[in-house]
C-alpha cells in the first residue's frame, strides 16, 4: 500500500478530511525544481483532526467515489485555540478604551463637566421651587 505524508486543508466534512500533498519537479527545459500540490479526500478512521494537522495516509480500497485513502497517524497537531480563550478576547476587544481622537474627545467633555459642577450656584439666582 503507497503512504503519503500532507497537511490537511479542510476538516468541514463528517468522518472525510481533505488533505494536501506537495512535492517538487524538475522542469526539463528551464531546469528548476517547482511545487505541484494534489489534494486527496480521506476517512478520518474517528479521529480528531483539524485544520494544518499534518498527517500520514495510506492507499486503501475505495470508500466513495473520491475516498481512496484513509489517515493512520498525526505526525504534528496544528495548535487549537479554545473556543472560550477565543471569546473572551472578541469580548475584550469589543469592550475595550477608546484611544486616538476619540479618547481625547472624552476627557475634555468629562473635564469639561467636572468644571461646571465644581462651580457654586450663584446667590443672586432664586433659589427653584417645585409647583
């Protein structure tokens, strides 16, 4: 059976994984390496795979009509970020201090109202009364 070593590139389809494999060719004329890439659909054998998880597949007999290749080990584990880490620091950016312009803007305002309550009402205004 021929294995295969590839990143995987999209992990959105239930129990098959897409995965990238790249290698390098010699061009007859102009004598350079260049990288030609190939995707392969694979079973994911229940494992927990995600995105840029780079992983070994190997030739197995046809599962579909695209599904040759099953997954048999994770060489390297893309790193996860907790969805909860994650949302915490969309909460934290939404929620965060103005800087720039608009902050300058908001401390003359609340400077501009601590002055004006620190003032005392003039006595030569009569006192309000309620009606």
């Amino acid at each position: 059976m021929r294995t295969k070593k590839g990143v995987i590139t999209s992990a959105k389809m239930t129990g098959t994984v897409s995965v990238a494999i790249h290698r390098l060719v010699f061009h007859p004329v102009y004598k350079k390496r260049y990288r030609k890439s190939k995707k392969f659909l694979c079973d994911s054998n229940g494992m927990d795979l995600y995105e840029g998880d780079k992983v070994v597949i190997e030739e197995c007999k046809p599962m579909s009509k695209n599904k040759h290749f099953k997954v048999i080990k994770i060489i390297k584990a893309a790193p996860r970020v907790s969805d909860i880490q994650e949302e915490a620091e969309i909460e934290q950016v939404m929620n965060r201090e103005k800087t720039g312009a608009d902050a300058e803007a908001k401390a003359a305002k609340a400077a501009k109202e601590s002055k004006e309550s620190e003032t005392p009402a003039s006595e030569d205004t009569p006192p309000e009364t309620e009606s």
